[in-house]
C-alpha cells in the first residue's frame, strides 16, 4: 500500500502520512468491509481515496491548462521501451511534476476517465487531459533521453 501513497504523494515523508492515514482509516471502517470482493482492494481504494484528500487539502499541485496537440506525443517507438524495466518505468513516472504523475496514475494505473478525475481534483476535464498530455509529452523525452545514453554506452 506504500506504493500507491506514493505514487500520489510528493515525497516519501508524505506517503508515510497517507499510508497512516489510510490505515487508520481501514481500522476505523473494518466492519464496513463486506466480504464481497477482496480485502486488498478495498484497502486499496481506501488508500487511494486518502491520497486524493491530500491532495485536495494541500492543493500544492500547478495545474497548466497549455493545451498540446495530440500529434505532440504519438506513442514513442517499442524501441526505445526495450531498454526499460517495470522499476525504471516507475522511477520515470516518480520524477514527473505532481500535478502531472497524479494524472497519469489516476488515468493510466487506476484506470479513471477525465470526466472522474476532474471530479476527484476539483479541476476541468479538460485540464486533465491537458495534464495527461503533458505527462506523456515528458515521459516521451525521459525515455528518448535514457535510449540515447544507452545507444552511447553500447558504442564503447
């Protein structure tokens, strides 16, 4: 459950205090949980849901709403993927801007529409998608920059 903390959080000191939060949370709901379903996912959206409400109470998160073209990030090339493992995947994803990692988590791991996440944030759907664009914009270039340095170290 840390890793979904902090996924969401902006350091680890955070998602210590999400994933306290969250536990307290679980203890404090635990004749709530039904049976139906399994208990990780429920303790999993608890979790989840904490981490949104700290975000909304330290709404320290600049949204740009620049909008971007799609053409501006078509899907980079299965090359440059080969070179990347799930870890550094996640380390490219932990590097990006709150605002921007927030997006992209809610979008591409935990499967929310624009429409449910502009509900989440308190922001435009238009604005996450704009979020999300840049999100993938710069994952984009992180990629390409770490398929350059691996095409450099190759050559020696």
């Amino acid at each position: 459950m840390y890793a979904v903390c902090l996924r969401y959080a902006e350091n680890s000191e955070a998602a210590q205090d999400i994933l306290q939060n969250g536990f307290i949370k679980v203890f404090g709901r635990a004749k709530d949980f039904s049976g139906t379903g399994s208990l990780e996912g429920w303790i999993r959206r608890i979790m989840l849901n904490t981490a949104i409400e700290h975000y909304r109470k330290n709404k320290n998160l600049i949204f740009q709403t620049d909008s971007i073209s799609d053409r501006d990030f078509e899907s980079t090339s299965s090359s440059s993927l080969q070179y990347l493992n799930y870890k550094d995947l996640l380390a490219l994803v932990q590097e990006l801007p709150l605002g921007y990692r927030t997006i992209f988590n809610l979008y591409a791991i935990e499967g929310y529409n624009h429409k449910e996440i502009a509900e989440m944030l308190d922001i435009s759907e238009g604005n996450s998608k704009s979020q999300l664009s840049r999100a993938r914009q710069s994952l984009k270039e992180r990629i390409m920059k770490l398929e350059e340095i691996t095409d450099e170290r190759s050559r020696f």
